[in-house]
C-alpha cells in the first residue's frame, strides 16, 4: 500500500521548489519607467509646390481639302416657294374690315320705337308673338320699351310699315317688295294655324247694348270704358297669394256669353300664345289706354280691326281655373313706353 505520508511530504516539497523558481526570476526594477517623458514638440511639414503636368498639345499637320463656299452661295435647307403670279394678273386686295357684310345667320334685332306693341312688331315681321317672347327671354308679361333691341328669327320678313312697329327695318332682314304678296308666317310653336284673315270685321255691326245690362260709362280723360261682360268678380286686382298678382279681375259668366269692347280702340293681338292667358284679345284706345281679354271661349275680330265701344269681340271661356266659366279683363295705360296695369274696377262705371 502507498503510504499517504510520504506523498505529502513530496508535495509540499514540490511546492516549494516551485515558489522559490518564481522569486527567483521577477526584476529587482520595473520594465518600463515610472516617470513622465518629455518629447520633443512635432516640427511643421512644408509641402512641396504643386506643378500641373505639361497641357497635351494636338498634333499639327496640313489638311488637304478645298474651302467652304461663301455664305451667298450655300443651298437653303428650308423649302422655298418657285411659284410666281403672271405678271398681268393683280394680287387679289382684301377689302377693309367696315365693307365685309356680316355673316350669315347673324341675329337680326329691330329696335323698339315709343308706342310699338309686340303683336305690331310680330305682324310686321310676320312672326308669332311667342316665338319673339321665346327667342327674347321676354316672360309672362311680354313687357318691351322703347330703345329695346328685339331679336327676330331667321325666318322674319318686313312686309312695311305698321301702326305698332314704326322702326326703320333691321340691316339683314328680308324686306318685302311693294305691290309683293307676303308669304304665310310660321305656325305658332303650339302647332295651331294663325287666325283666319278672309273675313273683314269692319263690316261686323254689334247688336244694340241695353243700357239696364250697361251701366253708362265712366270718363277717363278723353276715353269712356264700359264692363265687357257683366257678372260676378271671382278674382280681384292685386296680389293673389303664393307670391302671384292679379293684374286685371276675373268676371264670372255663363259660357258662350258675349264679350264686347270695353272703348273704342284697334286690336293689337289675337291668338292664345300668351302664357296662363288662354285666348286673348288686346285693344289699343286713345291716351295710351290697353284693354285686355283674356280665356275666351271664342273671337270674332282679327288683328288690326277698328273696333267700337260696345262691339262684340269674343264669348266667355272656360279656361280661367276660376271653377266656372269667367273672362279675364285688363286695363293698363301707359306711363313712359311701360304700359302700367291699373285696378279695372277704378276705371269701369259702377
């Protein structure tokens, strides 16, 4: 058996050796110095002055070859016109801008004179007073003044002078040649015939108004107004509700009634191109007097015709919207060229 005695013994021993082989090999000073070193301040650096390189220089030699030509003598590269006019002919000459007519289908326009009325400017120019309200933005009231410039279709021919259209006649329209006979106007946009011509209403005689049904007329200046028909008022002058004006009175009657002239006077218009009025009739009286006859149920005079206070023009409608058969009535005068509704009632005899 080993014994563990000796094996300790030899242990520590080695132990020894190897402690005393260390102390023997450490430095008796250090390696590197304990003590700050001072060195010797870093001297400047003078770089060295720069020299560009030598320029490369392109061989020189003699070119063989002609020269250019001079600059009179190059070929345009730009193609320019051979073509010379013949002496003889001369240059066409645009003529100055105040000779060129105006272009075909330019608006025409007649200017509105004091005292003109729609229906005379449509009659002249042989056009539906619709179709001048449509192409002029004109409105229910059809309303013109003087100075106005009223556009006219293409289709318009100034067949002379008119008592409600006194105007010189516009530069592009056709003018109708005396002793000529005009050609039919266009049908209304509602696709109706104009109204028939062939009957003269002067040669009409109204029939005898009793003075019970009439009372006598009331003066207003020099023209006396009387009821065109007699009856209940279903509808008064003035505002009417819902933002709407009434600008004449709605007379109640029996359908087919008689509707006589309120004075004296020339109709102006007939026809139902009027928009809410229905078959209407205006009357053109002294001192710058209108009558108005609108929803009727028929007519009996034609435009143009000279009429009498108390003669028959029309019948009682049906077209008011009043529930029963009524006619609407109208008087307007004229204040400057507008032509001012005023309340019938005020003007008509009691």
């Amino acid at each position: 058996m080993i014994d563990t005695r000796q094996v300790a013994r030899a242990a520590i021993l080695i132990c020894g050796m190897m402690m005393l082989a260390a102390c023997g090999t450490y430095p008796s000073e250090p390696r590197y110095p304990t003590h700050p070193i001072s060195l010797p301040a870093p001297q400047p650096v003078q770089p060295e002055p720069y020299e560009p390189p030598a320029p490369d220089r392109a061989p020189i030699a003699p070119i063989e070859g002609g020269s250019l030509p001079p600059p009179a003598a190059r070929p345009s590269t730009a193609p320019q016109p051979t073509y010379q006019p013949p002496a003889s002919t001369p240059a066409p000459s645009r003529p100055p801008v105040s000779a060129i007519p105006s272009m075909p289908g330019a608006p025409v326009a007649y200017v509105i004179q004091p005292g003109d009325t729609i229906s005379g400017v449509g009659r002249r120019f042989q056009t539906p007073v619709q179709t001048l309200i449509d192409l002029n933005n004109l409105g229910p009231r059809a309303a013109i003044s003087s100075g106005q410039a009223l556009r006219l279709p293409d289709t318009a021919v100034d067949v002379g002078s008119d008592p409600y259209a006194t105007g010189p006649s516009p530069v592009g329209v056709m003018v109708l040649e005396s002793g000529a006979t005009p050609p039919p106007p266009p049908p209304p946009p509602s696709g109706n015939p104009p109204a028939p011509r062939s009957l003269p209403t002067q040669s009409v005689v109204a029939p005898p108004v009793s003075n019970a049904a009439m009372p006598s007329p009331v003066s207003t200046g020099s023209t006396q107004f009387q009821w065109p028909v007699r009856g209940e008022i279903v509808r008064r002058f003035g505002p009417a509700g819902m933002g709407e004006r009434n600008n004449g009175i709605n007379i109640a009657a029996a359908e087919g009634a008689e509707v006589r002239a309120a004075a004296a006077g020339r109709v102006a218009y007939v026809g139902d191109q009027l928009v809410g009025q229905g078959l209407t009739v205006l009357i053109v009286h002294r001192d710058g007097w209108r009558t108005v006859y609108g929803h009727l149920g028929s007519s009996s005079v034609d435009d143009g015709a000279d009429v009498r206070a108390g003669q028959v023009i029309g019948t009682v409608g049906a077209t008011a919207g009043d529930g029963r058969p009524s006619m609407h009535f109208e008087a307007r005068r004229m204040q400057g060229d507008e032509p001012v509704a005023v309340d019938p009632q005020s003007v008509l005899p009691r």
